[in-house]
C-alpha cells in the first residue's frame, strides 16, 4: 500500500514540474512562485515583472507587448516610471501545489493610492480585486483596506495576474509587495486586534470631539445671535476638520460603489482645499476687512489658488508634459502659499492685536510656524529644480495638526474674548446713554426755565419780556419787540413761573428788571419808554 501512494505523490510532483515548466516557457523566461501549505509570504521581487503604459488595457496581446523588467528595487532605480505614462503593470503567475483551493493576501508595504488585481481567463484579463474602503467590486475586495487584496488560485493549477498600480499627484512609488498566506493574514489581523488602541487615533478622536464642541459653539451663537457671518465661517471650518479626521481614521468613508472615480482621498484632499478657504474668510470676518484692503484682496486672490488646487487633485491624468510641470508646480507651491498667506494673516495682526484680536494673533503665529516646517522642504525642492511632489512626513503632519488645533483655540478664546468686550462696551455704551438722556432731560428744563408758555400755548423768551400788565381777567404781555400777547390768567399764577429778575412793581405790572431805563417817584420807564406806575411801598 505504500509503494503505491509514494507513487502517486511522485506522479503528482512530475506532473506539477511539467505544468511549471510549460508554463514558464510559455510566458518568457517568467518563472511562477511556488505557495505550498508551508508557505507564509513571499514577496514579488525578483519573482515578478514590471512595466509602464498609458492605457488600462487588459488583452493578453497587449499585456504580451509590454517592455517588462524584472520587478526590484535596482530596475525601480534605474526605470522609473516616465512623467507622460500613468499605470504601472505588476505581472507575476502563482502555483498553488495544495490540495484545495486558497486565499492569498497580495499586501503593500506602504501606502498606495490605487491598486487592481487581474486574472487571466480566456484569453483576457478580468478583474478580480481592487482597493477603496467601501468599493467592493468583488467578494475578494477586502473592504477599508487600501493596502491588500485578496487573489484565489485554485489548487493544483498556475494563476496569471497582473496587478495595475496608478499615479496619485503625478508621482508613483512602488512599495514592495508580498504574497501572505491566509494563515498568517489572520494572525495579524488577531495581532491588530488585541493591540490597544494607537495613541494617534485616541488623539485624531478627541481633537474631532474638541471640534464637534467648537462647531455646537458656533452654531448656538448664530441661534442666539442670528446669522453673523464670523460664526458661521468658524461653525463650517469646525464641520471641516471633523469630517477631515473622521475621513482620516476611515470612521467616516465618503467613497460608494456607484461613484467609482470618488475615492478617499480625493475626498480627504478635497476637504483640505475647502478648509483652507473657509479659513481665508474667516479671517476677513474676524478682522472685518474692508474690500480695498490689501490683505481682503490677497486672501480673495489666494482663494482662487486653492479652488485651481482642487481641480487639479480631482482631474484625471492629462498626458501632456507642460500640463504635467504646470500641474506639479500647482500642487508643490501649496504649501509654500500656505506659509505666505499665514505670514500675510500674522503681519496684519501684529498691527491689530488690541484687544481680543492679540489672542488670534498668538493663534495664527503658531500655526505659521508649524506651516513653514511643512513648506521649507517644498521651497527646497523647487530651489532644486526638482518637480516630483513631496509627501508630508508623519511627524511634520502631527506638528500640523497640533498646531492647527491650538490656532482653534485661540480663536476660540478671541470669541469669548471677544464677547465680554462687546458686553462691556454695550453697558457702557447703555450707561452713556442714559447719562445723555438725562442731560438732554436737564437742557429741556433750562430751556423750558428761559421761556415761558402762556395758557394759548404761546412760548415767550423770558430775555424778550420787558413787562406783564393785568386787565380784568386778562394779562398784557408786551416784548421788546413790541408786541403784545394777551391770555387770560392772574398776575400771581404766572409771577410763580417768572426767575428772580421779574418783580411786581404794582398791583396790575410785573416788570423785567433788565429793561428798566429810568426810575422815578410815581412811575418807572423801561428801555422801550412805557412808563409803568409803582406803588408807594414798592422798592428796587
């Protein structure tokens, strides 16, 4: 019995050995990777081609043409990938030698922005994995992960794939990629999992909620205000920065399988642009700047620079080498301009920093500080003539990060700030108010003390009456201008109304005292020569 099952194993391994060497006769030289159940990982240098194109086509004729190089880190060196070429195609053929069909884990090293695994059936090649958080294209797409796809060769039997990798920002790096075998897939997964959280994400969940806070603030302020534009800038950059980190940490995934040229991170660029720009009208609300300022025009003008941005990160590849310079020399100044609008926002505010506006102005220092550690290397590379955009190291995004966040709360702070200075100044404004009021109350009273307003309503300047005389029930007001008014009434009423100056000289005068020109015995003549009877006992 056991001659005869050695046999069949030997059968079995002669059989693979010819498969293995008609198969690599077949495809040029290429040798497969053999995957037994022993295997845990194998990576596709040396045991794969790679080679460059302009166009997803997926014949095998066209797949055949294809200038391919040995794919390694010296052939990556020597042939990178030309500025007018977009894809990379990775081909490489697997022999499975189990029993039973099998999951293999093909794994980036490092961040890739597209990946697209193929498989060669009839004669074409046919999709069968791709990356993207929420495109699942097929059951062996691994959903959020952009770093793995799941390929499935059968048993016995050699598979042919080719895996596409394309340009993001106009640059490409090939990460090494290796095979994993389902086994030692699921120990990682295991290892991921019993790990405690990473401090980072602790750290990108609590600056979102310190951000969902700040956007409650400024919501509850336009409520209670009503629509303030400074608000309402602060609430839409609050709602920014929350769907940035959430998009960051893939809690929030803006991708869907019906809108497949969407992915994360053109979304995840997109809310940068679009935060930048929230920011630049904030900060003309803030100071409110008036339309012929300097920094009102530049912030406007720079706002243009990034909605270009926007466009160029969401444009498809466009093979034509000036658009290629145009476009990277777009997408390496942003951060340059970054600093230079922050530098333009800082010297503005050294020269307005009275008050609450001195607490943005530490704010924005400390974000310009953290923007110019990110443009220097940016500033260098043009300096070199060096178009391939640079990548934000990790470390120089935590700075950022941290950075942007402290300028939050100082603008936070500037608004509480911000309203105790206007509470202030709107009870002393109240406080003056009232102090108006009652001067203006005070003013009427002399006003009304130097006129008098007989019973017809008549007002009469107390400097314009030279004398009062009483017929009947009538009084004579008679002016210097010689006119005469007469209203009923009492000479001992209106004598209660009249200022120290006005005296009664007899029973039916009262005389201004100021226009008396001459006094004698028996009568007095006044400036307008009336002369008016005295009693005896009268006395000046």
């Amino acid at each position: 019995m056991l001659p005869k099952i050695c046999l069949i194993k030997t059968s079995k391994h002669l059989f693979l050995f010819g498969v293995l060497l008609f198969h690599t006769f077949l495809f040029s030289q290429q040798k497969s990777i053999l995957f037994s159940a022993e295997t845990d990982s194998i990576s596709l240098y040396q045991n794969a081609q790679i080679a460059y194109t302009n166009q997803e086509n997926l014949s095998l004729k066209f797949i055949n043409q294809l200038d391919f190089k040995i794919f390694n880190q010296s052939t990556l060196k020597q042939y990178s990938i030309p500025d007018t070429l977009q894809y990379a195609v990775i081909k490489f053929s697997v022999l499975n030698t189990q029993d039973k069909n099998t999951h293999l884990y093909l794994s980036a090293k490092e961040d890739i922005a597209y990946m697209q695994a193929y498989e060669l059936k009839d004669n074409r090649y046919q999709l069968i994995a791709k990356t993207g958080y929420a495109n699942r294209v097929s059951d062996f797409s691994i959903k959020n992960n952009d770093r793995q796809l799941i390929l499935s060769p059968e048993k016995n039997t050699i598979s042919q794939y080719i895996v596409y990798l394309k340009k993001y920002k106009y640059i490409l790096p090939i990460p090494e990629i290796e095979l994993q075998s389902e086994t030692k897939y699921l120990k990682g997964i295991e290892k991921k999992q019993s790990k405690p959280l990473s401090l980072y994400f602790l750290f990108t969940i609590f600056i979102a909620g310190f951000q969902f806070a700040l956007f409650i603030f400024g919501i509850f302020k336009i409520y209670v205000l009503g629509f303030k534009r400074i608000y309402f800038f602060f609430s839409l950059q609050c709602l920014l920065f929350i769907l940035f980190y959430l998009n960051e940490i893939h809690i929030l995934v803006f991708e869907t399988r019906f809108l497949s040229f969407i992915n994360n991170k053109m979304v995840y660029e997109a809310l940068g642009d679009l935060f930048i720009v929230v920011f630049n009208f904030l900060i003309i609300s803030f100071f409110d700047l008036d339309k012929k300022t300097f920094l009102y025009r530049f912030l406007v003008g720079i706002t243009i620079f990034w909605v270009i941005l926007f466009f160029v990160e969401a444009l498809p590849f466009v093979n034509n080498p000036t658009v290629i310079s145009i476009f990277r020399f777009i997408l390496n100044t942003a951060a340059i301009v970054d600093f230079i609008t922050l530098t333009c926002v800082f010297y503005f505010a050294y020269f307005h920093r009275n008050g609450y506006r001195k607490y943005l102005f530490i704010g924005v220092f400390i974000a310009m500080i953290s923007s110019f550690e990110v443009a220097l290397p940016r500033f260098l590379n043009l300096i070199n003539l060096d178009p391939n955009w640079i990548k934000i190291s990790d470390s120089s995004y935590l700075l950022l990060q941290i950075c942007d966040n402290l300028n939050f709360c100082f603008f936070f702070i500037s608004f509480i700030m911000r309203e105790k200075e206007m509470s202030i100044e709107k009870e002393f404004l109240e406080k003056q108010h009232t102090q108006t009021i009652d001067e203006l109350k005070n003013l009427k009273k002399i006003i009304e003390k130097e006129n008098i307003i007989l019973k017809d309503k008549t007002k009469i300047n107390l400097d314009q009456l030279v004398y009062i005389k009483a017929d009947d029930h009538y009084l004579n007001v008679h002016t210097i201008e010689n006119k005469n008014h007469f209203v009923r009434g009492k000479l001992a009423d209106i004598m209660e109304e009249l200022p120290a100056n006005f005296v009664k000289c007899h029973r039916s005068y009262i005389i201004n005292k100021n226009y008396i020109k001459q006094s004698q015995s028996k009568f007095i003549t006044m400036s307008d020569n009336s002369e008016i009877p005295i009693s005896r006992n009268f006395k000046m």
